[in-house]
C-alpha cells in the first residue's frame, strides 16, 4: 500500500543538489500521481524486493511519461519529516501541515497493515 507521495520539483540544471534545490514539495495521495497500473507495478517492485515497510524515489521522465525507480529503502528516514528538529520552523522545506498529514497517514496505514487495527478502532489518548 502506498501511503503518501512526495512530489518534488527542481529546475533540471539544479536537479542533483539535493534539498536546497527544491522549488516546492507537496503531500499528495497516491493516485493523484500515479494510475492503477504503475501502482500496480510499484507495490509488485516491492513484494519482489521482500519490501514491507520503505520508501522508494521514483522519477518520472517528462518526455514519456513512464516512471523509474532509483532508490529503494527499507528504513526511511525523509528528511522533510523530520526537519523541525534541526532546523528553525521558517527554514523548513515542508509546512507544517503537510507534515502532520505525512505522519498520520504513515501511523494509521501502519496501524492497519502491521498491528491488524483499522482506524475507527483507534481511539485517541
């Protein structure tokens, strides 16, 4: 199940520099991004790699449109996430709100997959 997508824009001249060169980043759901059959094929990609829990970066060509995939992690650790703890708020890529919606998805599709428990089971504290 994918859970939530970051979409990352950058110039193609500033592409490789990492996060300072992003544009902009938003949370948006899977199939806003992509259709039923490349989701199809990414979750395949992940059952062959043995790839439960994991973030992967996908790259799609402007040109044909078709998406590559060029990373794969089984411990993610996205940096956007967890920003505020090294930066001041105001020099964080991701707004706090998109952040919030990241978290919650990632805990309640985790939740669900992993400890069986679906989301009107969960009470807050």
């Amino acid at each position: 199940m994918c859970v939530y997508i970051y979409q990352k824009n950058k110039t193609e001249t500033q592409r490789f520099f990492g996060y300072p060169s992003l544009i902009s980043v938003e949370v948006a759901e899977t199939k806003e991004i992509f259709d039923e059959d490349e989701i199809r094929k990414i979750l395949n990609f992940c059952q062959k790699l043995g790839l439960d829990y994991g973030e992967l970066d996908i790259l799609r060509d402007k040109r044909d449109k078709r998406i590559y995939i060029v990373d794969a992690n089984n411990t993610p650790s996205s940096r956007l996430l967890f920003e505020p703890l090294i930066l001041p708020l105001e020099k964080c890529i991701l707004d706090p709100e998109d952040r919030q919606l990241a978290l919650q998805k990632m805990a309640e599709v985790f939740q669900k997959e992993f400890l069986n428990i679906e989301k009107s089971e969960i009470t807050p504290p």
